[in-house]
C-alpha cells in the first residue's frame, strides 16, 4: 500500500516524462513500483533503481506486462551507483523512511547531502517532492519548482534542476486536463494580495495547484481581483472570463454568517440543490447543508467565508470552466 500511495498517476508520469531530453539514458532512482519509469521508458532507453526487493520485483513485473521493453529494473540501494555524465535523472525520495510522513527534506531518504551531490553532478535531475515541501528551502534555491495538478487536486511539486529547468528561480502551477493537456500559471516570485473590502460581481476559487505554488496573488492581478481570505483562497471582483485555473462563482446575494439569515437566503432563491464550502470560518458545511430547507428548483453554492474582521454567506452560481472537472 505505501509503495502504491507514493506512486506517480499516469498522467503526471507522462507530463513529466515529455521534458526529459530524447538521447541519451534515463534515470528513475528509487523508482517505486514504476509510476514515473513506465512513462519515462516510452521514450527511451531507461533504468530504475530499487533497494526494497518486493517492490523492485513489482516494478520490473509492471514493465513487463506494460511492453516496456527499453526499462530495466535494479534491485539496489541508488546512492551507490556511479552514475554517466550524460544520464537524465529522475528521483523521488521516501518521504517516510520513519513511517511518518515527512515534507523535511532533512527527514528524506536519500538524504540531503546526497540530493544535493546528485543535483551537483548531474546535468539533468528532476526531484519529485510532496506539494507541501517548504520552497524556501536552501537545497531549493537553484531549481525551477513546479505544482502539478489534477482534478480538483495538487498531488506533486517537482524540482527541475540543470538543464532540466527552464528558469531557475521560477514557480510554476500547472494543471492538466482529462486529455493531459496543461495550462499553467507561471512567476519569478509570489504577488502581493489586495485585501477586498465589498464582495464583488464573482467570487474566484483558485485551483489547489495556485494555492500550492503561492501563486494566487499573481491569479489575482491578472484578473484584477482583490483577495477575501488571508491566503487568496477566495478572492472578488468583477465580473471576468473564466479562467482554467480557477473556479468563477457569480454572486446573487452575501448576508451574514447566521443561521436565521442563511435559511432566508436559500428559501427567496428557491434552492433545491446547494453545495457549501468554507474558507476561513470554522462552521461545518456538511452541518449547514443539512440544516437548511432546500426545496426549490434552483442550483447553487454556499461560500461561507471572511470579508474583513466579518464572517459572511455568499449565494452563488458557479460559472462554467473553460478546464472542467
């Protein structure tokens, strides 16, 4: 189960595999049960390396059954290869060598000094992380970070580094579609947020891979959008495009956080079906949903959030995405 948790989906696999370079050997060191090795063999000749021998011997299986007959799985610990100068290096360290889940790199195995010596001499290294991993991190300082999404979720952050990064220094938020089609939010540092002081004609979610990336202030000024929750996680303005990285709410009605107020709202807009989020209040949207009399024809949402030092109800209609779920 940890081996198969820890696994990369097949379609972040292949996203990623498209930026490893054509010629020459790929690497996947602690390659797991083969996520990220079985995309990166489509291209080319590949090894993985694999200390745990069950786990190797899954991943040397799923090759097999898959046809990807330029992988070859090895059962050993990778900080003992000697690897080429030429070899385009993928590795995902365990993340809970302590059966702990960890985002310190300090906690990782392989560990610290032994990323840092491989991002030192290789030419190519892409690091696969928890999205969670603290950016500022010093081992961090000279790769391209990028969030990976699906979904409605941000699974994976990845460290390119060498030639594998295409501006060192850089954030990037990338989500893909159900085809594996990628749009991506990109900056060199995060953008300030504009608090907002009235809800305006849209309530804006950012997707969780903007959130990750800390990316929303830079969501916010392309929009021209000021920032309801501390954090960006809603943000108001005007009525705007949709946007893929986003969910684009229009706003019918804001009230006050009370119970009396909410039940008013949802019976003079005759909501039948309602979902309820919230952001930055502690009330229980599951406890809300139910304890209101939806019995209309009418769709909406329920935000339940912060505007200033008040907490507010917002009635909405979700606006349809150009990136559906």
């Amino acid at each position: 189960p940890r081996a198969l948790e820890q696994a990369t989906d097949e379609q972040i696999a292949a996203y990623k595999a498209r930026r490893f370079p054509q010629d020459g050997l790929r690497v996947d060191g602690c390659c797991g049960i083969g996520g990220d090795l079985l995309a990166l063999g489509l291209g080319g000749k590949t090894v993985g390396y694999e200390q745990d021998p069950v786990v190797a011997y899954l991943a040397a299986a799923n090759c097999e059954r898959l046809g990807r007959q330029n992988c070859r799985v090895v059962q050993a610990d990778f900080t003992r290869i000697r690897l080429t100068p030429e070899s385009a290096v993928h590795i995902d360290p365990d993340r809970r060598p302590r059966q702990r889940r960890s985002v310190q790199l300090d906690h990782h195995q392989p560990s610290r000094s032994f990323l840092a010596r491989l991002i030192r001499t290789q030419p190519f290294v892409a690091l696969k992380l928890a999205p969670a991993t603290v950016p500022d991190d010093p081992l961090l300082w000279d790769a391209q970070l990028e969030w990976i999404g699906r979904g409605r979720e941000c699974p994976q952050l990845v460290a390119w580094f060498g030639q594998a990064a295409d501006r060192i220094g850089g954030r990037v938020a990338t989500l893909l579609d159900p085809a594996g089609n990628s749009t991506s939010l990109e900056a060199t540092q995060p953008a300030p947020l504009d608090a907002a002081r009235v809800v305006g004609e849209v309530v804006v979610e950012p997707h969780a891979v903007v959130l990750a990336a800390g990316l929303a202030g830079v969501l916010a000024e392309q929009l021209d959008l000021c920032a309801l929750t501390a954090n960006g996680g809603y943000l108001t303005g005007s009525a705007g495009k949709p946007h893929p990285l986003a969910r684009i709410y229009a706003v019918l009605e804001v009230t006050v956080l009370r119970r009396r107020h909410l039940r008013r709202l949802v019976q003079k807009h005759r909501m039948g079906q309602l979902e309820v989020k919230a952001r930055g209040v502690s009330w229980n949207p599951d406890e809300v949903r139910r304890s209101l009399p939806l019995e209309g024809p009418e769709a909406g949402v329920l935000l339940l959030t912060r505007l200033a030092d008040r907490q507010v109800a917002i009635l909405a209609r979700r606006i349809p995405s150009e990136n559906p779920d």
